[in-house]
C-alpha cells in the first residue's frame, strides 16, 4: 500500500505508513497487522529480539525499562492503541520483508508479535479461587464418569493440603498448578496445565507459561508421549527424555544436576506416574 492522499483541491500528501496501516486496520479488523522493519522486531536491552509480548500483563513494565526509548517505546505504544480499538484476537508483528512468506504460510512466524493477551489471575489457595466448582469442572475436562469426578475431588483435598500455585485466565481457557520444590523433588513440579482448544488458538496458554517461568526458574513437568501439541512442549523446554509412552520435560537446571537425579529416576520407574497423587492427568488416564 503506497501511504498517499489526495487533499480536496487535488495535492498529492505523504502519510506516514505507520498511521496509515493503523487506520486501514481499524476498518477492516484483520486478524494480524504485519509491519515490515529492516531489523526484524523490536530488542531488549541486551539486544536480544523480544519474541512476543503481551500487553495485559507486560506493558507498564516494558514502558519502565530504561531500554525501552525513542521507535522501540513508540511502536509498543502505538501497537497497544490500535489493539485496544480491534478485537481481542487481532495481533501485531514486526517482522523484517524477507520473513513475509514464512509469516503468513507457517506456523512459526517471525519477528516480534504484539497481542492484547489476557490477564493472568495467580492463587494459593483454595480459598482464592472464586468458584471451585468452575476449577473442578476444568479439571475433568472431556471425563465425565462419577470415577473421575471422584479423583478430582481427591485431587483438590490434596491442594487444600498443600502448597500450591495455580495460573489461570478469566474465561479458565487454560489452568495450570504448580507445586514448589520440596524435600523430595527440589524442582517445582507442573502437576497439570488443562487447556482448551480456544486456549491453544487464542495463545492464553503463552501467557500462563510465561507467568510460571517468572515464579519459578526451575521446573519439570511429564506428558503423555501421544500429545498433540508436544512440539509446544519441547519448545518450552531446555532438555527432555521419553519413557513408557510419556516425556519428562524439563528447564532451568542441567540434565545431569543432583536437583534432577532422584526426579527423573522416578520417571524411569514409573512413567507418567512419578508424580504420584500429585499428578491430576495420570490419575484420569488410569480411572478412564
């Protein structure tokens, strides 16, 4: 698009591109708005490229980071002013001309993506859920048998007698819990992350993990080895090993460390399993 106007008494004027695409944008309400950038997306103060960024739950922060100045603060800003006036679903990337066609025909994409996001809500306790029955509900999931129904409610006795954190967003697209390291995993343990079929499409599920890496710099979770979304899985990770038709994924520690010996030993021995009553998914798949 050529960012050219006419004025009425015929005069050729230069608009600037940025607040044309904008416009255009606010009228058409696509789905994603691609800005074409020689650098590629937007970089942090280490010049690392910013791989995505949610502006619900990390605007106020990028806005106060020293490195955050002149076109970087601008186009973060003026993202944030167009997303606020689109649908939830619209997003923005900045991506450099050479990556248009893996953009537009991958999965991968390039470049820094800029989303709306969802507000992510954090407790640790039962007591901070505002309807346990809507938790419950999100934690059968597709089991609807009195014996899995029953597992659950075990299940949150045991969060209700233990330490816990639970990430989740307002529409409870994806959940997930995590238990703190312990005596006998000094790793914390991903014990469940449910997500539903809008959770993966609206990326809610970026957002969750993004906020339990924050929390935790270690973590281990194991999934089932016939998941759909393992490359997901893998791409979160720093390293991982398949057993018994599951996946123990890891990060933050090495795979040889004393902190991961004893976890992945029990992963070995018992598979999906290791968790033990912790583990909300093993639990169903044996009762289903």
């Amino acid at each position: 698009m050529t960012s050219l106007a006419e004025s009425e008494d015929g005069r050729l004027l230069n608009v600037n591109a940025d607040v044309a695409a904008a416009e255009l944008a606010r009228a058409l309400e696509p789905l994603k708005v691609v800005y074409l950038s020689e650098k590629g997306g937007l970089f942090d103060g280490n010049g690392s490229k910013i791989s995505q960024i949610n502006l619900d739950e990390e605007y106020d922060d990028l806005m106060s980071q020293p490195w955050c100045r002149y076109g970087t603060r601008l186009k973060i800003k003026e993202s944030k002013e167009l997303l606020d006036t689109l649908p939830q679903s619209s997003s923005v990337t900045i991506i450099h001309p050479s990556d248009l066609l893996k953009e537009l025909f991958t999965n991968s994409g390039a470049g820094t993506l800029i989303r709306r996001g969802d507000k992510i809500q954090k407790v640790s306790s039962l007591a901070g859920f505002q309807d346990i029955d809507k938790i419950k509900e999100t934690l059968l999931g597709d089991y609807k048998d009195p014996n899995t129904k029953a597992t659950v409610d075990r299940f949150i006795e045991l969060l209700a007698e233990n330490p816990f954190t639970a990430y989740y967003d307002d529409g409870m697209s994806c959940l997930a819990i995590v238990l703190p390291p312990s005596a006998n995993r000094p790793i914390a343990t991903l014990a469940t992350l449910n997500i539903t079929k809008s959770g993966w499409l609206s990326n809610v599920v970026e957002n969750v993990f993004s906020a339990i890496r924050k929390d935790h710099p270690s973590l281990y979770w194991i999934v089932p080895e016939a998941d759909e979304n393992l490359t997901w899985f893998f791409e979160k990770s720093d390293g991982s090993f398949n057993s018994n038709g599951s996946v123990f994924f890891y990060y933050g520690c090495e795979f040889n460390s004393n902190a991961l010996v004893s976890i992945f030993q029990d992963f070995v021995s018992h598979g999906h399993a290791g968790i033990g009553n912790s583990n909300i998914g093993s639990q169903l798949g044996r009762v289903a």
